[in-house]
C-alpha cells in the first residue's frame, strides 16, 4: 500500500491543511493590525480611512503604559527567578542520584497541571494568612513558580546532551564546582538559558489568572486590557497596543532565535 502523504493528491492535501492552519492562526493578527490604522473607533468593515489617531492616544494614555511597565517589570523578574531556580532543579534532576527523585521532579512540573484559577486561590489564601500584602512581590512568587516548570523542561535535554565527562574532567584539574559551571556547562547550555528565559517572560507577561488573584495597586497589562474591553471608548487604544507589544515580542524572538543560533554554531566549531 502506497503512503498517502507521498502521493500527489496527499501532498496537495496536506499543504491545503497546512495553508489553513496558517490562515486561521494569523488571519485575526492581520485583521487587527488593519483595524488599528482604522478612523473609526468602531472596529468594523469597510474601513472608514486611515489614521495613526489610536497610536497617539496609546502614547498618552498614563494607566496603560504603566500597565505595561508594570507587566514588564514583573516578567523580567519572574523570568530571572525562574530561569535561576530551574538551572539549579535542572542540574540535580541530571547531575544528581537521590531517593525521591521522581516525586521532586513530578511536583517541579505540577504547575502545569494545576488550573490556573486554583493556583491563584491559593496563592491568595496563603498570602492572607501569613500577612502578606498583594503588590508587585506577590505577583513575581506566583509567576515564578508557573514559569519555573517551563524552564526546566527547556533546560534537562540540553544538559542531557552534555556528556558529564566534560564536567569531571574540570573536577579532576582543580577547578571548583562553581568554576566548572561558569566555565564549562553554561557556555555550553548558554542557548537553552536564552530560550527558556524568553518562554518565562511570555508566559509572565500575558499571564492574567493568578495576578488576577494576587496583584496589588499596580494593575498589570493583561488585568488592564480585559478591564478596557468593557469601554467600547478604549477599544481602539487596546487593540493600537496590541500591534506594538505584537510587533515588539515578533522582533525580541527572532532576534533571540538569530542569537542562539549564533551561539549554537560558535559553540559547535569549538
């Protein structure tokens, strides 16, 4: 029996599909760039001219780009953290033998699991009863540990590719266990860092459920942006911003993509 996907009928099939999927993943970016150059504030067909007006409000509007500030600050944080913590979970989990490994390793994933509305409950819970107050500090804890399993699944398989002998080799000539790590495994997982810091920034920076539950005064962007949807008035102003911070994460991943595969090569000559 003749594979169907080699054959000329499901060839066309499956680049039809493919056009398809492509065309329903992207068709809504590119209706919403169309309607943020739009003069009416209503996002309908046809267009009633062309016009930078939302750009302009955007820019003015003090809430939203503190919104924004605030998401950023925040992302950068949490990724930090996380990508700091799931160095460290992914260098015992590969490096390490100790009983319980298995049960460590299922509850360093469990937030994936875990819906994000419960995990935002009991974040909330857990800071009233040991008084914490919700602010910026309590939304970077909880976005750490949603993005931490992220990391960790980016960070094993490359240090699974890392023959451990390399490591030992440094041990044998006298170098220090952090010496080793600053001069031979992260050169080495240096790629897989950038790319697990990028996934955590993402998943922080439009992350609403649980900074929904935890956020404090300063209201982070995905919180403004459902509390502006509710105003047709802000509706052209919300979809303006989208198309930048669109435009801004399309730029930031490809020019990480670009930088690891730099990385990769140089590190692939060495």
């Amino acid at each position: 029996m003749s594979d169907v996907a080699l054959s000329p009928s499901g060839r066309w099939i499956l680049r039809a599909f493919f056009a398809l999927v492509v065309l329903f993943l992207y068709a809504p970016i590119v209706i919403l760039l169309i309607f943020s150059f739009n003069s009416s504030p209503v996002p309908t067909f046809p267009l009633s001219g062309f016009t930078f007006h939302w750009y302009r409000e955007f820019i003015s509007n003090g809430e939203l780009r503190g919104a924004l500030e605030t998401s950023a600050i925040i992302a950068a944080l949490s990724s930090v953290g996380a990508v700091v913590l799931g160095i460290l979970a992914s260098l015992a989990l590969t490096r390490r033998r100790f009983r319980g490994k298995s049960a460590v390793s299922a509850l360093l994933l469990s937030p994936l699991v875990i819906p994000y509305i419960v995990f935002g409950i009991s974040l909330l819970l857990l800071f009233h009863t040991i008084g914490v107050p919700r602010s910026l500090f309590t939304v970077v804890i909880g976005h750490i540990v949603i993005s931490l399993p992220y990391t960790i699944l980016v960070l094993v398989p490359r240090l699974d590719q890392i023959d451990a002998s390399l490591e030992e080799a440094a041990f044998d000539l006298g170098a220090s266990r952090l010496r080793t790590f600053r001069s031979i495994t992260l050169p080495l997982i240096l790629p897989a860092v950038l790319s697990a810091f990028l996934i955590a920034f993402t998943t922080s920076f439009d992350e609403y459920a649980v900074a929904s539950f935890v956020v404090g005064p300063r209201v982070t962007f995905p919180i403004y942006l459902y509390s502006a949807l509710r105003f047709p008035s802000q509706l052209p102003q919300v979809i303006a911003v989208a198309v930048v911070v669109l435009v801004l994460s399309l730029t930031v991943v490809i020019a990480a993509e670009v930088g690891r595969r730099i990385a990769e090569r140089r590190l692939g000559t060495q």
